[in-house]
C-alpha cells in the first residue's frame, strides 16, 4: 500500500491555514489527497497558493467554518487559543482538535526528512538546501517558512526520497518531527515569552537533535548534539557587491544573496544535501542561482527617488545586526534601517541590543511593535520607542527617527530616501506592507 492511501480518506479542517507553516501543511495534505478546509482571522499572502490548489478558505473564525460531518479532524496553530469558536465546536462536537504540531509529526513519518532548526537562519538554509536538491533532480518535498524564490512556493510534496522541513522551536513543534538528518545553525535565546533561560531552550535542541541518526551542528555546538555530530564551516571567504565566493567542504560556492550568514547557512545546506546523497559539485554550482526566500532580503522594488527597498523577516537583535551588514557588501550609498519590533516581551528583553544594531545604519528608522500574540496592556511601558531610544544612544550623531505608524513612517521616508540608497524594512510582522507602500508603482 501507498504511504499515501490513508490519506485520501480523511478530513483536515486546519484553524490558522494563512501562516506559514500551517498552509505548507495544508498544501502537503491535499497533495496527499487529503479534503482539506481552513480559515484564518485575515487573508495572507501564503493563501494565494493555498487556493491555487483548490482548497477552501474562510477569513474569519467562526464555528460554521469547521465542516459538517463527524470525520473531520481539526488543527489548529500555536496562535489560535482554546476559546476559539472553531476549537470550541469541534470539541463540542467531539472532533479531533490537535495541534500542527502532530499533523507535522505525521507528514514527516511518510519520508526520509532533514529538518534545520536555529535561532537564525533556518528558513534561508531549509530553502537552500530545497533549491540544491531540486537542481540535482532529487525532486524532494519541502515544507519551509518562506517562499522558495525558486518555485514560489513553500511547500511541495514532490516525487523524491526526501523531505525538506523547517523546524520551529517556538513553541516546541520541532520535538514532534520524525528526522533522519537533523541540522542546528545556531542557538541563541529568543521566545522569551516561552523559555525562562537559555539553557532550557538548550535542553530543547538537545532532545532534537537526540532524536536523529545524522547531526550537522555548526562548530560550537558539538556539546549539544552529541557524539557522532558532524561541523560545517566556510573558508576563503569573499564578500562581493554581488553575494560572495567561499569554500564549504572544499567545494568552490558562489552566491548572489549578501552577507557573510548566507555563507554560513549555505555550508549549512550543503552538508545536509551530502547526506542525502547529492553531489557536493553540482549541488554547490546550482547554488548560484540561489536567489533566497521570501522575506528574506527580498528586492521589493524602488522609491520615487530611486532607493531599493529591501524587505527582511529580522526580527532577533543578532539578524538585524547580520542583515545591516550584509547591505553594507552590496554598493549601497546610504543603508537606512526601518525596524518593526515583534512582541512586546522580545521588545522589552533586547531593546538595547536591538539599538544596538540599528546603530550601524545610516539613518534608523522605527516603528511601534507588532503585537502579534501579545497585548499592550500587559506590557505596560513597553513600546518601539525603547528601541529607538537605544539606538540613538548608540548612533554617534547619525539620524534615529521614532515614527510610531506607517503613515509617519510613508512621509518621513519619501523626503529622506534618494538615489543610490538601500533602504531595509526590518521585522516579522506586516512591515514588508510599509515597504510596498514606499516602492514607486
């Protein structure tokens, strides 16, 4: 029997479909052959896809949403609280309602799977690694964080051995994946609204990468993954105005994406394709082509005045030091910054490091924080002005604007932004709509 056969008969309501995860979910399901409904509380940019693909979406939750029958089983993501009216009626009506991280579980028992966790960088070495073994005709499935530039998708079950998998230690998802290769770029506190310290986020990628047969951890990391573990490193780097030139494994790597973190989650990418079985020379030559992920320093086009505006997911003080850094490489007159902190609780516990590297811009720009799970009135005090106070303090004299909307923001911009400039919004919320805003249509 196919691997596939139980799944043409069942019934998959997922609650949250429009985030990223949930609705590469969605896509492998129905690739499967699974029925698969969803909703959200908005429409999102992953749910072009998902409708692509002749799945039914609701925008808005309501428990009429969740489809007739007693068969359908209902997931639902990390965002989406018990008292839902969705989760309510299933269990009302005593349906299944479990979590994406048991339907990640289950995808990932019907292949082979490499999964990359990390602080930073797993969505950018996840997609990498898809785009390698989908040039060597490995055809893998992948179910990735971002847009895969090369396919414009991200998620695909494909025909090959392999599946590609993000995997996500917010909210623990990443313990629940059946993994034969597993990979760890870095480790560094974030979700601080989750873990009490650093070492109990360690405990968690201990127990992930506990759970595979083959460990790539980068150096460093070697205590937390065991014995056996292998390293990746880069060597003879270069950095480019058009990417960089480096060695990984003594394979020649070329990249059009800057900085010198993109090296590293390549010889991160290309130690996984190894395993797999690819060849270390073809799989680095089609890295050249590699154009990223979405949101992930992701050309958004060009202002009036001629500035490139570059979209970027950084949203940990460590990212948007490295993303800074990484346009400094690409020729840019001028990099200004424009930062959208993420969560009141990661907000108020790095507020100074995230002032920090907003500093080594030209001109930091921020706006106030996107709540995403959070409220305001919980964090009292707490606002992007913290950050934009830090990073005054930091700046030397260089221009820090405090621009609490998008509309401040839109105006401010349009009379500083000029010709030759690189202007970087910054964030894991909806500031990428800011950058729109300022590309000239």
């Amino acid at each position: 029997m196919s691997p596939s056969a139980p799944w043409a008969s069942r019934r998959l309501h997922l609650v949250g479909i429009g985030g990223a995860g949930m609705s590469a979910y969605a896509l492998a399901a129905n690739a499967l052959g699974g029925e698969v409904t969803g909703s959200d509380r908005a429409d999102s940019p992953y749910l072009a896809r998902v409708r692509d693909a002749g799945i039914d979406v609701a925008i808005g939750h309501r428990a009429a949403n969740v489809p007739a029958g007693d068969d359908v089983e209902v997931f639902h993501s990390t965002a989406i609280p018990p008292d839902n009216p969705e989760r309510v009626a299933a269990r009302e009506r005593g349906l299944a309602d479990r979590s994406r991280a048991e339907l990640l579980g289950e995808l990932t028992r019907l292949r082979r799977v490499i999964a990359v966790a990390g602080a930073h960088g797993k969505t950018t070495t996840t997609a990498m690694a898809a785009h390698a073994l989908l040039a060597c005709g490995m055809d893998p499935g992948y179910l990735i964080g971002g847009e895969l530039t090369t396919t414009r998708t991200n998620a695909a079950w494909g025909s090959g051995e392999w599946l590609l998998v993000e995997a996500d230690e917010s909210d623990r998802s990443m313990l629940a994946i059946d993994v034969d290769v597993a990979v760890v770029t870095n480790v560094e506190l974030d979700h601080v609204d989750r873990y009490a310290s650093l070492a109990e986020l360690e405990d968690v990628y201990r127990a992930f990468l506990a759970g595979a047969p083959e460990r790539i951890v980068a150096p460093g990391l070697e205590g937390l993954a065991g014995e056996g573990a292998r390293t990746f490193a880069v060597e003879e780097l270069e950095l480019t105005p058009g990417g960089s030139r480096f060695l990984a494994a003594g394979v020649e790597v070329e990249l059009v994406v800057p900085g010198a973190h993109n090296a590293q989650n390549a010889a991160a990418a290309l130690a996984a394709c190894a395993l797999a079985g690819a060849d270390p020379g073809r799989a680095a030559a089609a890295l050249a082509g590699f154009l990223g992920a979405g949101r992930r320093f992701q050309e958004l086009g060009r202002s009036a005045a001629g500035a490139r505006i570059v979209d970027d997911y950084a949203h940990h003080p460590t990212e948007v030091r490295a993303t800074i850094e990484g346009a400094r490489t690409v020729g840019a007159r001028r990099v200004v910054a424009v930062f959208q902190p993420h969560l009141y609780s990661r907000t108020a516990q790095f507020a100074t490091e995230f002032g920090a590297a907003l500093a080594l811009a030209d001109v930091a720009c921020v706006v106030d924080v996107y709540p995403a799970r959070e409220r305001a009135q919980d964090f009292p005090g707490v606002r992007g002005l913290l950050v934009a106070e830090a990073a005054a303090d930091r700046a030397g004299g260089r221009q820090v604007m405090w621009l609490p909307t998008f509309d401040d923001a839109e105006l401010a911009l349009r009379a500083t932004l000029r010709d030759g400039d690189l202007c970087l919004v910054l964030g894991a919320g909806d500031i990428d709509a800011l950058g729109r805003r300022l590309v000239d249509s």
